[in-house]
C-alpha cells in the first residue's frame, strides 16, 4: 500500500516515520484531494468554530479555568473541563514527543 511505501522510504532516509505520513497519504490519494478536504472543512465550520467559541465566551464570562468554568455552568459539566484539561495534555505531549523526535 501506499503508505507502507512511503513509510520505509521516510525510515530508509533516515527520517522519523510517525503520523503525518498518513496525513500525507490520504490527502494525496490519486490525486483525490476533496475527498477528504471538504468534509473536512464542513466539520470545521459546523463544529469546530461554533465549540470554540463557546468556549472562549464561557470562559470570559465566568472567568475561570477550564473545569470550574463548565461546572459553574452545570454541575454536571465537571467533567467535560476534566476531559478537555486532560486531552490537552495528552496532545500537547504528543506533539512535543514528535517535534524532539
């Protein structure tokens, strides 16, 4: 498959073989590119920006962190503010793990 191809390629070279390669493949399949780009895109508009910016209003209304933001909100929200602090750790270390590779 394509993204075995590319991926000893990257490893023969040298060069670290992680994620972005599938990234790099699908994007790239037969020339393919909107087929992954539009629905994309879609996501992005009609989810992406709209949670984004209740966050952000969320967050200056209440002025508080994450967890205690979403709790003053709901009580049951507790743990939505628990999720986002803990996946924003778990990406930021992933990325960091990457970038040091």
């Amino acid at each position: 498959c394509k993204c075995c191809d590319l991926e000893q390629k990257h490893n023969s070279a040298g060069q670290a073989a992680s994620g972005w390669l599938l990234g790099n493949a699908v994007i790239n399949t037969n020339g393919e590119t909107g087929a992954f780009i539009i629905p994309y895109l879609v996501m992005v508009l009609l989810c992406g920006i709209p949670l984004l910016l209740m966050e952000y209003t969320i967050g200056q209304y209440t002025s508080l962190g994450p967890v205690h933001a979403l709790a003053k909100i709901c009580p049951l929200l507790k743990g939505v503010g628990v999720a986002t602090v803990v996946i924003s750790f778990l990406l930021c270390t992933y990325y960091n793990v990457i970038i040091t590779w």
